[in-house]
C-alpha cells in the first residue's frame, strides 16, 4: 500500500528536484519531505533519488514510480470530485509557454476536459515574456511559463531544469566570430538569456533567424543555421548539445493565477501540479 500524500510529495521532489523547493511547494517542513520519500523507499525496498549536497536525480526505480504515483493521485482525485458532487462551470483562459508545444501537456489538458466538461476552456500559447504581460492585465486567469529570473518567485514552482545550447548534429562554433544565434522575439526570455550571457563573457554575436514558433526555431537549428537556448529536458529529436559557449544557468516554470483566482483555475493548477513530470518529456 502506496500513501497518497507520500506520493505526492515524491511526484512533486521529482518536478522540483529539490527537498527544499518540494517542502516550499507543499507548505510543509524539509524533515517532512525525506521522511515521506525514505518511507517509500522501505515501501518498494528500491533508492528512489540520489541525492548530494548539490544535487538530486531520480534512479531507475524512481523513474518507474513515477507513472505508478500519476496513476494512483488521478483516481483519488476522480473519486473526492465525485462524491464532491460539484461540477465547475464558466470560461477558463489558461496560457502556456510555447516551451511546451512539444510535450504531454495535451494529455493534461485532455484529463481536465474529461473530468471538467462544463468548464471552456480557452488555449494560448506564447512566449513565457508576452503570457506575463496578458496575466498582469487581466486577459488570462491562469498561466505556464518560465519565471522572469532568479529573482522571481511568483507563482507555484513546477518544475526547474537547466538551460543549454543545442544545434544540428555536427554543428561547430568558431571562436573567432560571432555566435549564430536562433531565438524567439522580444519579450521571450530565453532570448534574453542567451544575450545577457553572451555580453557577459564578451562573445560576439548575430541573430541568424527569428521566429515566433518553436517548430520555426527548430526547422533552423536542423538546417545548421545556428544554436539557440533550450530547457535540457525538452531538446528536440534532431538536435543535440553544443559545446564551447557560456553555461546559460538554471531555468523555474511556474503556475501563476491572474488577480481573480476562480475554481476552475485552481482545479487546472492542480491538474498540472500532479502531472509535472509529463512536462519535462517530450511527447
């Protein structure tokens, strides 16, 4: 027998990959946490993380409970919102970065949808810089998107990774001239990244093609039009790591409620809360 909320403080170390950040997000201590996940490590009698002082990563075994956990939290919650006997209704405005265009957010959604049929819901996908402009004035009720930067903290976190730069396989920098650079528009804020980095080490640079889509983004990085940002977790087939240019640092996603927050919205909220690991696979 699998504790439901030992499970979910799992699922949500294994989003954050932080006790710290896990205990944060749940509202409740760091002690807490690692009792919850040593108990269910002597549950499965396997090592779920390991763990360092500067790091934690899931095990094999870990990564297999992963789907156990969703499955498990997902029918506790059908049965609470059943015999809730409450059925959210009204027009949800939900954003999400195009970051996520390429993951298993659909399923999530397609989830929410089932269990919320009278809930319409409305999609916009856009960059994570124009989603906080729209949520700031009052046009989306709930978003996914990067946060702003290290000192944002808006927002419940979902799920934090690293940023890298990838290109086409084979693709090489050279030193003596100016980075190639594949990025999103203004206000994207993996562009701003990517520019605040390269100024700071003092490398030369020259956008090499700009588009609003990350599919635009990604047909050039194939073609070896350059290398452009990306969340570690989501590169896309086709791409890899390049090599020989300043690390880019830490990247936070974050659930943000607008100023009115409704039922509706905080049901979705916890949709993706439960389903967070999804987002870091690709579909």
């Amino acid at each position: 027998m699998y504790d439901p909320v030992q499970l979910r403080t799992f699922l949500t170390v294994a989003q954050t990959l932080s006790f710290t950040q896990a205990a944060g997000r749940l509202g409740i201590r760091q002690s807490t946490v690692s009792q919850h996940v040593r108990r269910l490590e002597e549950a499965t009698g396997r090592p779920l993380f390991t763990r360092d002082t500067h790091s934690v990563e899931l095990t094999e075994d870990g990564e297999a409970l992963l789907g156990f956990a969703r499955t498990i939290l997902e029918a506790h919650e059908r049965a609470a919102a059943f015999f809730a006997g409450t059925r959210l209704r009204g027009r949800l405005r939900f954003g999400a970065s195009e970051d996520f265009v390429l993951t298993r957010l659909p399923e999530i959604l397609e989830g929410f949808r089932h269990e919320h049929p009278e809930v319409d819901l409305e999609l916009s996908v856009e960059l994570s810089g124009t989603l906080h402009e729209r949520l700031d004035a009052g046009r989306l009720d709930l978003v996914l998107a990067k946060r702003r930067g290290p000192e944002d903290e808006r927002g419940r976190l979902v799920w934090r990774d690293r940023m890298v730069w990838i290109g086409a396989e084979g693709l090489r920098v050279d030193p003596e001239r100016p980075v190639p650079l594949i990025v999103f528009p203004p206000p994207g804020i993996t562009r701003a990244r990517a520019l605040e980095v390269l100024e700071r080490e003092g490398r030369a640079w020259r956008i090499a093609c700009t588009s609003g889509s990350l599919s635009g983004l990604i047909a050039a990085a194939r073609a070896g039009l350059g290398v452009m940002a990306h969340t570690r977790g989501l590169i896309p087939p086709g791409l890899v790591r390049i090599g020989g240019l300043p690390e880019l640092g830490p990247v936070e996603f974050a659930l943000l409620q607008g100023r009115r927050p409704t039922a509706a919205a905080g049901a979705l909220a916890a949709a993706v809360l439960a389903g967070g690991d999804r987002l870091s696979r690709p579909a």
